[in-house]
C-alpha cells in the first residue's frame, strides 16, 4: 500500500501587496475630476490617470494622493517610485485614508522606499484596521503573532484574523482556520472547517488541500469521501503536491471507492514529486515496478500534456 502525505494542515501564510481595490471615502474637489482619473485608471491608460491625479492631489485631495501612490508603487503609466509612493501614501494616510495607510504600512514593514521601521508599520497597520480595512487587519494579525515571544496566540491575534475573515479576506480565512486547527487553547475543528472551505470556495489550493483532510478524517465536518476527493482533486488541479501525492495513493490503492488506476496514480505521484514531495518521489519510484511498459508509455504521454502549476 502506497501512503498518503501527512495529515497536518499547512503554515500560516502572509499575502503579498497586491493592485487595491478602490476605497469608499469624502473628496474635497468636485467629484467628476477624481472619476475622470479614476475612468482612465480602470481602463488601464495609467499615463492619463496620472496627468489628471497629479493636480488634484497637490491640491490636497485624499484620493487623489491616495491613488497617485499607487500609480509610483506599481509603476504604472510612469517608472516605478517607491519613494514617491510613500511621499503621497503618508500624505493620504494623514488624512485618514484606511487604504493609504495600510499601503504605508506594508512599505515600512518591507522597507520598499522608506528604512524598514516595524513599529511604524504596526502602527499604519492598526490605523488602517481599525477603520475596518481587511488587508490591514490580516496583516496586522500576523505581524502581531510572529513578535509572540511565548507559542500562545493572543485573542489580539485571533481577533484581527477574524474581523479580516469575516470581510471575506481569503488568506484571514486560511490561518484562522489553521488557528483553531494547530493552537491547543484555539483548538475547534468545526471552526477550522468552516473557514477552510470559504478559502477553497475562493479557489485556494491550500485551504482546499486541507478541507480535503478534514472530511477524509471527519474531523469537525461529517466525513465524506466523496467530498475529500472533490477538493483533493481540485487542489491538485492547482499543483498542490500533498494533494497530488494524495490522489496518487488512492488511485494505486483503489481507495475513496475509486477504481484502481496506476497510469493515474503514477502521473499524480510524478507531478507531487517534480514539485519537490518526497513522500511522492518514493511512492513513484515503488510505483515503477509494478507498471508494465505500455502503462509508463501512457503516463509519460499524459505527463506531456500537463502545463506545469504551482500552488501559492
């Protein structure tokens, strides 16, 4: 019998910044001068977004300041300037722009335009959380728990992680699952399944992956195969290699009430372990002795038809 990855959900993970999304906050120019910069900003002509943002920004406009520093951190419709981008960041931010300052935040924590200062990013980061931005919030959590100087997860912690989840901030929704699953004093698996599967329904394979365990265990879910190979299947779809190294060992085994499938197996324990599994790479040598020469053929010619995905 083939064996299947271990059974412990992942790690917490932390979200790159990624383009925003617009905020909902008072102008003090007229209206139609910030929607014209933000018509040319949606339709992707950057460079007359940026000639109709500039003015209205040096005149002091929240928004205006607020979009403009993306315009420099993205480089978009002018060369990349994260040094420019903190200038209108801290400008916006002063003004109480919840998504100004959690982009200044995320660039004192990373030191992009700025020196790194820790401090000043909780700081831009608990501003911005509490004025309800998710991002912040989610990023906030887990800056707090990597400075917990014990293993204990403080309610601060879970707190920010939940109003991030709730807001429906998929990787807020993944570590808090992980949370209830990995934190004894956290510990509620009904909990942990709830919010893996709100992060697999919003397409991501690690929570997918995990979401998978749980109903393959029953473990705050009712089990069901049938389900844990649903979301096996879709993780591995995505090029998670436990996923994969998963489904290899239960098409070699005729598990799930699947039938029994080598060519298969072979090609989920060859993916696994062209993505650096381990586990997959042994099950797949051991898999080589029982294939004939056809069966590897027909695997091989799968194999060529797969783009190859990695799961982030």
């Amino acid at each position: 019998m083939l064996p299947a990855s271990g059974q412990q959900p992942g790690e917490q993970v932390l979200l790159l910044e990624e383009l925003p999304q617009l905020p909902d906050v008072g102008i003090s120019v007229p209206e139609n001068d910030f929607l014209v910069a933000l018509k040319w900003y949606s339709r992707g002509d950057y460079e007359a977004a940026w000639r109709t943002l500039e003015p209205l920004a040096q005149e002091g406009d929240a928004r205006s300041q607020w979009l403009l520093g993306t315009l420099y951190q993205h480089g978009l419709g002018l060369a990349p300037s994260a040094q420019d981008a903190a200038i209108w960041y801290e400008r916006a931010a002063q003004q109480g722009v919840a998504e100004a300052q959690e982009a200044l935040a995320f660039l004192y924590a990373t030191g992009s335009g700025l020196s790194r200062n820790i401090p000043r990013a909780f700081e831009w980061y608990e501003k911005a959380a509490r004025q309800g931005n998710p991002q912040a919030q989610f990023a906030l959590a887990f800056l707090l728990a990597a400075t917990l100087e014990n293993d204990d997860v403080s309610e601060e912690v879970h707190s920010w992680y939940r109003q991030a989840a709730e807001q429906g901030h998929l990787l807020a929704q993944y570590n808090l699952a992980t949370l209830y699953i990995n934190e004894p004093q956290w510990r509620n698996e009904t909990e942990a399944a709830r919010w893996y599967e709100s992060a697999a329904r919003q397409g991501y394979c690690r929570a997918q992956y995990n979401l998978a365990l749980l109903y393959s265990q029953g473990l705050g879910i009712e089990r069901s195969e049938e389900r844990a190979l649903y979301w096996y299947e879709r993780a591995a779809q995505q090029g998670e290699p436990a996923a994969m190294n998963n489904l290899g060992a239960i098409y070699a085994n005729g598990f799930y009430g699947v039938e029994k499938d080598l060519v298969k197996a072979y090609v989920y324990f060859h993916r696994a372990a062209a993505a650096a599994h381990e586990r997959a790479r042994i099950n797949r040598n051991a898999l080589l002795e029982q294939l004939e020469s056809e069966a590897l053929l027909d695997a091989q010619r799968i194999l060529q038809q797969h783009d190859h995905v990695s799961c982030r």
